[in-house]
C-alpha cells in the first residue's frame, strides 16, 4: 500500500494540528505521513494573521519540494479573518502556485474543509465553540452565514495567545458546549480551530447531546480522505468520520 | 449551459489569455514593462520543478496588456543565457550570426491601441526610455511603431487605419488554401502560388454568383 503524503501549513506555536490528524488518518486503514511547513505566528490577531499568511508562498515551496499528495492550509481563523469565502482564494492561489511547478497535490484548507463537510451532511443549523476573542470569533459566526449556514449558537473562550489556546482543557471546551442552547441545530463544531485540541471529546458529545459533533481537525481530515478518494471510514470521532462505515443494523 | 436553440458557435476562443517568454534580466523588464510602459503588473507566482522534469526555482510575473489579455515571464534563478549572447536572437534563443534583421523580427508581438494619440504616447513613454522607438511605420492598413524590450523580444504597437473587409478576408482563405497546397509540393514558389490562387478563384467563381450578402457584392 503506498503512503500517502499529507503537507500541512500550520502556524508556528500550534501543536494540534500536527497531533490530531495523524491519530485520525492513523485510524482510517492507509498508511500516511506527515510534513510541514510553519508560518510564524504568536498572537490570534488581525494583524499577526495578515502577516501569517504572507509566508504561505515559501511553505507551499517547502511542502512542493517533499512530492505531497495533498496540502491542508491548516490555520481556519487565518482564512477567515480574511474576509467571506476566502478559502476559495487562498486554496486557487496555493494550487496554481503547486501545479505551475508541475505538482499534482490536492489542496485543502481547514476553513473549506470545514464548510465541505458541513455541507456533505446537510447541517444548515451550526453551534460552534471557539477559542477565539470575540471580535474573531464574530467574524468566524458571518463567515460561515456567508456560506449559507445559520449560526443560532456560538460561544467564544477569548483565549489570544496561541500556545496557550493549544493549553485548553477539554472540561473548559465541553462546558461551553453545554452552555448552548443546542435545540434545532444540524451539527456542533466542536473546536472550530485547529489548535484547541478536543479529538477526545467528539464522539463524547456526539454521545451526551445526540446530534453530529464535528472538529477542525475531523473536518480536514474527511475532506484530505474525500481529496484523495479514499474511504471515510475512521472509528470514535464521531459520524462524520464513519460516512463510508458499512451500515450495521 | 447551452441551450439547443442557440448552439455555441464553432469558433471560441477570446483572445490571449497570456504569452509567456523567459527572462534574465527581471529588473530590466519590469521597468520597461511597468515603469516605461505603465503596465500593472497583475499576477505572480513563486515555483519550483516538481514534475517529472528537473528544473530551477522560477517566477512567473504578468502584466496587464490590456483587454483583460497578459504578457508574462519566467525568471529561472540561477540559470544562464545559452549560445553567444553577440549573436542575433533574444533571451530564449540565440540564431546563428548572420542570420538577416529580417528573420529574427519576424517572431514578434504585436499590441493594439485605439487611434493615433495613443500610439503617439506609447511613442513618447519610449523615446524617453532607454528603449527608445527604432522604426514607425504606415501601410494602407496600420501605423505601428517598434522597438526591442530588455530580452530582446521584439515589440509593435499598432493601430488600424480602417477595418479589415470582408472582401479581404475571402481574398486571405484563398491565399492560404493556396499556400498549404503549394507548400506541400516541391520548391514553393510565390508564382506558384499566384498560379494555384487563381485556380482556386475560377473554382469557386461559380458559388460566388449566388446572392451574397450586400457587403460582399
């Protein structure tokens, strides 16, 4: 079985990513490596972010350089601080940037991904917990309504330092789950960042409050399995990940 | 979509998209094309070779020419100019050394404005560069000017002075279908041609006595 190589463009002080995408793909029956390529980043601010991703040409070079399969532009707030449906631009640029220099890769970011998988389980209704201050996490909310979901419910846990956002207990993350108001909602995205870390706590609130739970990194995860045409098939973190499970009675 | 009642018609294509040539002086090409010219640049990319075939870290810059059409470059670094750089030819190819002025302007770009005072300027902005305008020239048809940008491509601007006509373009089918024909012989010759066109004419003469449309009569 040949590997599949999975290029990540992750910010400097984020060690989720990086840790949670390979215990999900290490579960989805291929074998897959990782590599990646980082843009400096400290604070979660509107300026940092605009600074972030002015390094994302010379991460591409990098992640070309190693033959990747597929590139995820693993920093959602990046892309979304930037303004409705960016990931459409962000995701063009680094694929022409990868097929001018000959590369075949597939190119993700966690924002598309996000929205994909949304859309693959027709969740219109969304609740979303988020690290972010609130002004991000407001500019997050419109995001998404621009791409057509409703967004009833959403809690912010104003944490701005980035390494500390990797910090997050998951009690803190569930708590704000369970604050929210989850009546009528299609989905909760729990962690709509990839730096809060919650993979453990998934299929826990698919369980506790009955409806699809879904993360950043499942997100990303699905949309590089669908972007690489392989099954979504990956025990424990929630429905999503088992869209291509054989149906058991 | 297409609608079965309005198929699209045959022929497609809008113009350039871009025409790309390599450089190896980017410097001096973005002042000619953007300082001199006043071309936006519009787009960019940073790559490397990672197809089948080994090659250099490249850029690949555009500038706006217009009409939504694109003249772009690679620049390769650190890759060499081949051949004898005295010799005729520009930054892609070098020809040997007497080939005649002819040949090697033949392969040129040639970009459209609208009338005389915009021609006129492109003429100024250039005369005052260190490229200045090396030939204007009028046929019944066009006014254009010329010059060599840094890489030694040839550049025209032009204007026309009226419109093709249909007539014209019936007399260029024929031309060419001549051409081809001859072409494909031995030994090519324009009286061979002429001789081959007016065959074509007395073929075709027949058809053409059927009602044409008012502007080809």
């Amino acid at each position: 079985m040949s590997i599949r190589r999975i290029g990540l463009i992750v910010p400097s002080s984020n060690v989720t990513v990086e840790t949670e995408l390979p215990q999900l793909l290490g579960r989805a029956g291929n074998v897959f490596s990782f590599h990646s390529s980082r843009m400096r980043l400290h604070a979660v601010t509107p300026e940092e972010l605009r600074a972030m991703n002015a390094q994302r040409e010379r991460c591409v070079l990098e992640l070309g350089d190693a033959g990747v399969d597929a590139v995820l532009y693993a920093c959602l707030v990046a892309i979304m601080a930037m303004g409705p449906g960016h990931h459409r631009d962000a995701e063009f640029r680094i694929a022409e940037q990868l097929g001018t220099g000959g590369s075949e890769a597939k190119v993700l970011s966690s924002a598309g991904s996000l929205t994909r998988a949304l859309t693959d389980i027709r969740a219109s209704r969304v609740a979303l917990v988020m690290p972010y201050l609130e002004p991000l996490a407001r500019q997050v909310v419109a995001y998404l309504e621009a791409e057509g979901f409703v967004i009833p419910q959403w809690a912010a846990l104003e944490v701005a330092d980035n390494a500390a956002v990797g910090c997050i207990p998951g009690d803190r993350v569930m708590a704000a789950a369970r604050s929210l108001d989850l009546t009528g909602v299609d989905a909760l995205v729990l962690s709509c960042c990839v730096q809060m870390p919650s993979l453990d706590l998934i299929q826990q609130a698919e369980d506790e409050f009955g409806l699809p739970v879904l993360s950043a990194a499942t997100a990303g995860a699905y949309s590089l399995l669908r972007a690489l045409e392989l099954p979504v098939d990956i025990p424990g973190a929630g429905s999503l990940l088992r869209a291509d499970s054989p149906v058991t009675v | 979509m297409t609608d079965n009642l309005t198929p699209k018609p045959v022929h497609r294509v809008r113009g350039v998209d871009h025409a790309a040539f390599p450089t190896f002086d980017p410097n001096a090409t973005v002042r000619f094309y953007r300082d001199v010219l006043k071309f936006p640049v519009v787009h960019s990319i940073c790559a490397a070779g990672w197809g089948p075939e080994k090659h250099p870290d490249f850029i690949h810059f555009f500038f706006d020419i217009g009409g939504g059409d694109r003249l772009a470059f690679f620049y390769y670094f650190g890759w060499e100019p081949a051949g004898d750089q005295e010799a005729p030819g520009d930054a892609w190819a070098r020809l040997p050394m007497d080939t005649p002025v002819f040949f090697k302007n033949s392969r040129h770009i040639a970009l459209n404005v609208a009338d005389e005072e915009d021609l006129l300027e492109y003429r100024k902005r250039l005369d005052e560069s260190e490229w200045p305008v090396e030939m204007q020239v009028m046929h019944e048809t066009i006014e254009s000017i010329y010059t060599h940008d840094p890489n030694g491509y040839m550049l025209e601007i032009t204007r026309q002075l009226r419109p093709v006509t249909p007539q014209e373009d019936l007399d260029a089918q024929l031309t060419i279908e001549a051409l081809c024909d001859v072409a494909a012989g031995e030994h090519p010759s324009m009286d061979q041609l002429l001789n081959r066109k007016a065959e074509l004419i007395v073929e075709r003469a027949t058809d053409w006595e059927q009602p044409q449309p008012k502007e080809l009569v």
